[in-house]
C-alpha cells in the first residue's frame, strides 16, 4: 500500500505527467528513428516467375526498323521523346514513354 501512495505522491508534484509523457514520447521516436533506419527488417520476397520464356522471346528479338534523332527514339515496339521544360530557374527533363506491350518495360527494368 506504501507504493501506490508514493506513486500517487509522485504524480500530484507540478510537470509529473509532463516529465513522464516526455519520457515515453522520446522513447517510442527513437525507437520509431532506429527501426526505420538502423535496424535491418526483411519486407518480403520476390519469387522468379516460372515461364520466362515469353519475356526472353520478347527481349532477344532485336527491332527492325529503329529511328532516333537528338530527343527521341522509336521502333515498332517503343517510342521514346525527352522533353526539356524550364520551370523555377530548374531545367526538368520528360520522358514520354510508350510502349506496344507490358512485356517491354519488364525487359526495360531488368525482370527477366
């Protein structure tokens, strides 16, 4: 019974609630810091498709017919054109990208 008034003693003192809300609060945001950057966590993983075939076949067959110029690029699978805009003293670069399958930006990222 001596704790509970000691601990009711405690908190009836000025700033109490403040020094131990302030206490818990900086404990859960490094906690929070360190697990988001310090400590290593394995999101999930990624299983290799079992067919590749069809996205080898894609990416091993080499376009006929290829026209690039300074800003663009294009053939009967993808057409590419950058574009320069200048907004805000900054130089921003677009790349309009469009391409006759899904099979091809596989092949861009490096899934097969």
């Amino acid at each position: 019974m001596n704790s509970i008034n000691q601990i009711t003693e405690f908190f009836k003192k000025p700033f109490a609630y403040a020094a131990v809300f302030g206490t818990l609060l900086t404990s859960v945001n490094g906690y929070v810091l360190l697990k988001t950057f310090m400590i290593p966590t394995v999101q999930g993983y990624v299983e290799e498709a079992q067919d590749n075939s069809y996205y080898e076949n894609v990416a091993s067959t080499a376009p006929e017919e290829v026209q690039t110029t300074e800003n663009s690029y294009s053939d009967e699978n993808i057409r590419i054109s950058i574009s320069t805009v200048r907004t805000n003293d900054t130089d921003v670069y677009i790349a309009d990208v469009k391409v006759s399958s899904a099979a091809y930006l596989t092949c861009i990222l490096g899934l097969t």
